[in-house]
C-alpha cells in the first residue's frame, strides 16, 4: 500500500477541513483501495453535483438531506444509506443539519493533496 491511515482515528486528533460553506469534513480510515470520511453539513449547505470515477456509498448517521444521484431525488434522513456508481452525477441539499460518512473505492487521493 502506498498511502494508508494509522490504524485508529480519533475525532479530536484529526483537523477540520472546509470544502465549501456550510460543510467540514475530517478524513478518517483509508488505504489505496478504500476512503471514509466523516462529512458535517450546516442546514441550507449544498454538497454540489458533481461526479468522479470512484464508487461511493453514503451512510446518514443524522439530519435529513435532499439527494440527487443519476437523475433521481429521495429525501434520507439518519440511519438511511445511498450508493452512487462511478461517474454518475450526485449532490445534496442539507435539509436539517446532520453528518454523513461517505466511503470512497478507491480512495480520493485528491482529498490528501494539499
């Protein structure tokens, strides 16, 4: 493996990043193959559509959120799940604030570049 994390993560020893208004996210877990990150949405913030070649599952651990993923919308909310195929087009609307975890095959290694 070329890139890999320590083997835990701790919340409060990881920083903060801010890709865009209203969102922070802290990258946990990840090797060449597998990335999770724990994303925080303000109420009102956008994850804009976009898309890129990696496999992504998202898990809502709470708040509710408005998605749009390969030309279809559904509202999720904590305890719901979406998966988003490689190059398919997806974002949301952050309904109700809230944090998401979204896993990544392979990695992002754009998410390392600094």
């Amino acid at each position: 493996m070329k890139n890999e994390s320590a083997k835990f993560q701790f919340e409060n020893e990881i920083a903060w990043e801010n890709p865009d208004t209203g969102v922070t996210r802290q990258i946990m877990a990840y090797n060449d193959d597998i990335m999770m990150v724990k994303v925080k949405f303000e109420k009102g913030a956008i994850g804009f559509v976009h898309s890129h070649p990696h496999t992504q599952v998202t898990y809502v651990v709470s708040g509710v959120f408005e998605f749009s993923n390969d030309g279809e919308s559904k509202i999720v909310k904590a305890g719901d799940g979406v998966y988003m195929k490689p190059n398919s087009l997806h974002g949301c609307i952050c309904m109700e604030a809230g944090i998401l975890i979204d896993t990544f095959n392979p990695m992002r290694k754009d998410f390392l570049q600094k």
